[in-house]
C-alpha cells in the first residue's frame, strides 16, 4: 500500500486569484439597466444589487473559531477492478467560503487519483482507478474545518454576487407545471411584505411550521427532488426528507425570483442538543448521515443560512406550540449549527451524490462496501 498526503492550498489558493481576476475584469453594472426575468408582478434587476441605497462594501472577515473534524471513507472490492469517485467537501462557491474549508486530504491505497472541480467550485470530486488484478480497496481523511453561520442584520456590507449567478438560482422552470401555483402561494405567504430578508423570513416560518419530517427519506445519492416539490404544492401536504422540506423552501423563495439554492451535505456528529442529553456521542467517531440545507440570497447579506429541515427534525422532539418550540423556530432562520459538511452547491432540483459511486454508472455504491465516519477534533 502506498500513502499520499497533500493539502488543497494551492489548488484553493489558484481558484481564488482566478475568480478575483474575473471579478476584476468584469465592466461594472449600469445603473437601471434590467435584466431580471419578469414574472408577474414582480421582477428583480440582477444587474443593479449593488445599487447606492447599500452601504459600503467592506472586506470579509474570516472567523475567528472554527470546528475541526476528521471524516473517514474506507471502500473495499476484493479482487476487482474498479473506478470509483468520491465527491469532496465544498471549499469554494467559486470564492473561498467564509464557513468551511479544507484544509488537507490522506489518500492510502494503490489506485491512481485525479483531482476535479466542476461548475466553478459548486462541485469537487476525487477520481480513483486501479489497475487491472489490483485488490480494489482506499481509504481517504479529509480534514475540514467549519465555522457557524448566522445572519447579522447590523453588518450589511457585503459585496454584490455576480448577476449571473443571482439568476440561475432564480430559474424555477425545473418545477414546470407548478411554477404558477408556487407563485400563487408564495405571494400568500408573504403578503404585502416588500423587504427580500423578511419576505424570506415569512417562507422559512411557513415551511417550519407546516412540514413533518421523515428522516426514512434520507438518502446520499443522486435524487431529483422537483417531483417531492411539486406534491407538496399540489396536494398542501408539506413532508419529507431534508432535500425535499428545504426543496419547498427554495420553490417558493424563486417563485418570488428570490435566489435560492439546496446545499446538500453530509452530517457529521450530532449536535449540541443531541450531545446535551447524552455526553458519551461526542467521545467518538460516528457514521455521518445525509442532510440537505438551503440558502437565499439577499443584497448587502450575501448567502444567507437557513435550515427548515432542521427546524423540523428538532421539533419531532417537541411539542410544536410550546415556547420552546417557538423559540427554536426564530433562532434557527440564518443559522446553521456547523456539525455538518457541505458537499455542493445544487443549481436546480437535481442533487449530486454525497457518497462514493462508481464512475461507470454514477450509482452509488452498496453500503456494505464503504463506511462514512466523523469525528471532531480539538482545535490546534
């Protein structure tokens, strides 16, 4: 067996200088021209989010404390050739993440590897063949690092997102013959209310408060969430996995040409309120689990965090009109708990694969022949 290790600084290092030479080179909007897509009543000028009316944009400031985990893959295929891909965590959207980054990668094995990076940092991958009559076995560490999210109301200055971006996220189509009825109850729901954030805010509580969780819908692979989606709307039976709750969250927000994204991911140690009742699950290596969130874009905020799903996989354990409940349901918008690791960015309803797959047919494989752990370490 041979053992590599290498960090993906400069790799990171060489996407951030190319993404800030394409931000720089890049001829400045002109003001009022629109080129948002207009769908009834309501348009958004992508092109002009950096108006006057917003502060000044100040530099981002990396946090102060992060998280640091170690997430173990281990696959085996006695006496088999094979190719198999394992997606890796996002550390770039196609900027450096403020919340997350990878800070190295321990490759034993005696396949070959190739490094990949898909969609300007939405998506990265780690390739790997073995030779023929070679024991098809690996086993990858990656050492990621995270930083919680919240949502600052008092810091308003963040750099506008490239107007391209704002509306591929905006683009509801996916969803077809549901688009208007998406329309129809996201107008509902928020009313007469104007403002992107507190429009957003108004989804959030609503999907919350509406949806049950059934986390026997949990699943790494490749799904398609649009038809979950489309259920939701057409029946008013809010329910299912993280992908399908955060799914709703995000039609509903594009249905308002509010950009919004699913971020699926895995999750890798319980959290806090887990651990609170029982101190022993953070004194070991545990199998990580699938888990979906979502974010929506608001000018001056950024990406801004927010977990449905979330939401409503805590309130299986409380009764829903309790204070305590309440009070989970308001801390949680723009807030993300980071005991879990992001793996892509989705720009429609379609979600890559967090597990290993083969690369022949993009299915995931068999679970008895990989394991997923995680495991928080102290910080150095």
């Amino acid at each position: 067996m041979k053992r590599r290790a290498f960090l993906l600084g400069a790799a990171l290092a060489a996407s951030s200088s190319a993404w800030a030479a394409k931000k720089k080179g890049r001829p400045p909007a002109k003001a009022g021209k629109h080129s948002g897509k207009r769908v009834g009543q309501e348009s958004i000028d992508f092109s002009d989010l950096s108006a006057n009316r917003l502060p000044p944009v100040r530099a981002a400031e990396l946090p102060e404390k992060w998280r640091r985990f170690t997430l173990s893959l281990a696959i085996d295929f006695p006496g088999r050739a094979a190719s198999v891909t394992f997606p890796l965590p996002l550390a770039a959207s196609p900027a450096p993440l403020l919340w997350q980054r990878v800070r190295a990668i321990d490759f034993s094995g005696a396949a070959s590897f190739a490094w990949t990076r898909e969609s300007e940092g939405a998506r990265d991958a780690l390739a790997l063949v073995w030779p023929n009559g070679v024991t098809s076995a690996a086993h990858l560490e990656y050492l990621v690092e995270t930083a919680p999210r919240f949502l600052d109301v008092s810091r308003r200055t963040f750099a506008p997102e490239r107007a391209d971006l704002l509306r591929q996220y905006a683009d509801n189509s996916a969803l077809r013959d549901v688009q208007e009825l998406a329309r129809t109850k996201a107008r509902e729901i928020v009313g007469r209310i104007v403002d992107p954030v507190a429009r957003a805010r108004a989804l959030f509580d609503w999907v919350a408060v509406n949806s049950q969780y059934q986390p026997e819908l949990e699943n790494g692979g490749v799904r398609d969430v649009a038809p979950s989606v489309a259920r939701q709307l057409q029946t008013g039976r809010c329910s299912g996995g993280s992908a399908e709750i955060c799914g709703l969250f995000v039609a509903l927000a594009r249905a308002l040409e509010l950009p919004a994204r699913l971020i699926p991911g895995l999750r890798l140690i319980p959290s806090y309120m887990e651990v609170a009742s029982d101190a022993s699950l953070s004194a070991r290596k545990h199998p990580c689990e699938f888990f979906c969130r979502a974010e929506f874009y608001a000018p001056g905020y950024n990406w801004v965090a927010v977990d449905a799903a979330g939401v409503c996989r805590a309130l299986r354990r409380l009764a829903p009109d309790t204070q305590e409940a309440d009070a989970l349901r308001r801390l949680s918008f723009g807030f993300w708990e980071m005991n879990w690791a992001a793996f892509a960015l989705a720009e429609a309803f379609t979600l890559p694969s967090t597990l290993p797959f083969w690369s022949e047919t993009a299915e995931a494989l068999p679970a008895e022949r990989y394991r997923i752990l995680g495991a928080e370490n102290p910080a150095r």
